[in-house]
C-alpha cells in the first residue's frame, strides 16, 4: 500500500493506491494541519517521557517501580495519544466517506505489510508508527515489544519517501564504491563505549570500533567532516551521525554546531549516479519545522533519503541501535529494510528502537558483505 500525504494550505490532504501495478490513486480526503501538528507533539512528548523512564531504569527493574506502574501509566497515555492522533489523521478526514474507507483498508492490511508514506519536508512529520488502533492497556507481565500490539509500528513496515530524495540506482552497491563517513561527539560516544563495557555489551562495543575502520573515516569535529564529504561525491556512502540535535541542529562538541542548511550543504555535490544514506542516532532528528529541518537536509539528488528518530534518545540506546543498523547492513548483507526492521524487532533494544523511523529506500544495500581481519 502507497499512502500519499500532500500540502495544501491549512490542510494535508490524503490519498492512497494499493501496491498492484496500475493501481491507481484515490480521491483524496483532507484533515486540519494545525490539530494534526498538536496530535504529533503530544505524542512526542509520551515517547520522550519513556525515553527518560528507560535512561533511569534501562532493565525495567521491577523494584525500581513496583509492578511497572510508572511504565504502565506513561503506557496508557501513549496509547492515549496514538488515539487522538489516529481520529486527528482518519476520523476528522473529510469527505468523511473517503476517510473512513481509508480506515478500513489499512484495518485489513494483513501483519507486516510494507507501506510506503509519500510526504514532502513542507509537512506536517507524522510519527505514523504510533497511531493506536486499540487505546485499552493492560500489562500482562514485564514490558516487552508486545505492550505496542494496536499501534501501526507492532503491525505494518512503515517506509516514509521524501520529496526530492532519489536513489541513482535499484541494484546492490558495489563494495568497492562504498564508504562510510562517522561524524560523532567524542565525549558521548567514549561515555557510551565504556558503559557497554560495564554492561557486559563488548561485543557490541567491538562491532563498533570494527565499523569505524571502514576506510578509517571516523571524524569529531563538522570542518573535519566537511572536508571529508568533499572527497566522497563520486563514492556510494552512508553517513553515520552520533551528535546532539534539537531538529534543526547537530552538535559534536561544546562550540561545534551547525544548523540543517550547512549540513545539507556538506552532503551537496554528489555525482549523479551515487546514492547516498544518512543515520541520524540522535534525538528528534525526524522532526522540525516545515522546510527547515533535518529532513530538508537530504531532500537532495544522489540521496535515497535517512533513518531518523521521532523524539529524545538517550545515548547508549541510540548508538546501540545505530550499532546494529549499520552491522546488519555492512556485514550481515542484509538491505536497509531488512536491518531496520531486525532492529526495531531487538527485544534487548526496547523501547527506543521503535523511535526510529525509515525515511528511504528499503532496498538500499550492498552487493557483497564487509568483512574484518580475526
């Protein structure tokens, strides 16, 4: 299924096709942009307040809060607010006719279809992963990825395409035309490396600084970067970026920011026929103003688009998450789709990988797996 959301003043407007060959687009239906806005932040702001509750309490110990009851009341307004976002994007639709077909059509999708969103950066961002089927909760034991059964993110593969993002090519990357660019806070991530130590994850913290050696371009400051990205246009590439971020800026140290226009300007000039992905492990990197945030950063030629988060990420959850990304991609030869969503599947990740959004091309993937020196 092919969902279509388009700007068209106050309003978004919502059509959709089935994925047969030919099929052809629906009339469209209209939803208020504003209400659709204050759906998506108060969503938002569920997934950042149990993103805090997982940084104080990462192994949901049960003596830390009694039968789960903080976890199970952030639970009940999440899905609350899934609630509201879905009756905000569906029910408040007009035609109202329209809308409710949509409702049923998506309703009988069968578990794990792939569906393809289709926006623009000029959008409202939609954390469509989180609409809510089903408001009532009850916890039926310690959390798991289940206590998410009735949101769209437990039932459908959801890829969102940008406007304007493209990928030069359909067939597996040539090894040999592929690298890797890590633009990452050094503090941060010698922080996080350590913990995973103190946590017995070193063999995640080995992968890491495996996936660093490809072709050595690990790099902690953005001038740093800059230049490297300046000799990397003929090359297919994936950006690595592990940073501070408030949706429309990136931080790698105290003094060395830049803002979405410069990033984007750093991944311009890319030949035509390359195409390049960008992982953002960092918070609200999926979110921002309309034409001006991180999603406008690779609205751009030789892009086939970013993974992205849909509010704050604490940072060993982030770097862990992008840690399995990117070695399900390089080294288990899987496509981008297939990585992402072995991710998002992660018990040992939960929650904050389902704060990660696909906004490219599945099919993104390399034609031969990288290997490392035993």
């Amino acid at each position: 299924m092919e969902i279509f959301l388009s700007p068209n003043g106050a309003e978004i407007k919502v059509c959709w096709r089935s994925s047969l060959p030919g099929a052809a687009l629906t009339k469209p239906y209209s939803v208020n942009a504003n209400a659709l806005r204050k759906r998506c932040e108060a969503v938002r702001a569920e997934l950042t307040a149990l993103n805090d509750y997982v940084r104080a309490n990462p192994k949901f110990d049960e003596r830390r809060d009694p039968a789960w009851s903080q976890y199970s009341t952030i639970m009940r307004r999440l899905r609350n607010e899934g609630g509201m976002l879905r009756a905000a994007l569906i029910e408040a639709g007009q035609p109202e006719d329209i809308a409710e077909v949509f409702d049923r059509r998506v309703r009988a999708l069968p578990k794990d279809t792939e569906v393809t969103v289709h926006c623009s950066d000029q959008d409202v961002t939609i954390p469509l992963g989180f609409i809510c089927e089903n408001t009532s909760f009850t916890l039926k034991e310690r959390p798991s990825r289940g206590d998410f059964d009735g949101f769209w993110i437990n039932r459908l593969k959801l890829s969102i395409r940008l406007s304007g993002t493209d990928c030069a090519t359909s067939e597996a990357i040539d090894r040999s035309a592929f690298r890797a660019i890590y633009a990452l806070n050094r503090a941060e991530k010698e922080s996080v490396l350590a913990e995973l130590i103190e946590s017995d994850l070193e063999s995640e913290r080995q992968q890491f600084e495996s996936l660093t050696t490809i072709d050595q371009r690990d790099h902690y400051d953005w001038e740093d970067v800059r230049s490297e990205c300046m000799k990397m246009t003929n090359a297919h590439a994936v950006f690595f970026v592990f940073a501070h971020c408030d949706g429309l800026s990136l931080q790698l140290g105290d003094s060395d920011t830049v803002d979405w226009a410069r990033f984007r300007n750093m991944l311009r000039r890319r030949a035509d026929d390359r195409s390049g992905l960008v992982i953002f492990n960092c918070c609200t990197s999926g979110i921002g103003e309309q034409g001006s945030s991180l999603l406008s950063a690779v609205t751009q030629p030789g892009f086939c688009g970013m993974i992205g988060t849909e509010a704050e990420v604490h940072n060993t959850g982030a770097l862990r998450c992008g840690i399995r990304l990117m070695w399900n991609l390089c080294v288990n030869g899987k496509n981008l789709g297939d990585a992402f969503t072995d991710m998002q599947n992660s018990e040992d990740l939960f929650p904050v990988n389902l704060f990660y959004t696909c906004y490219a091309a599945r099919d993104f993937r390399l034609n031969s797996p990288i290997t490392f020196p035993v």
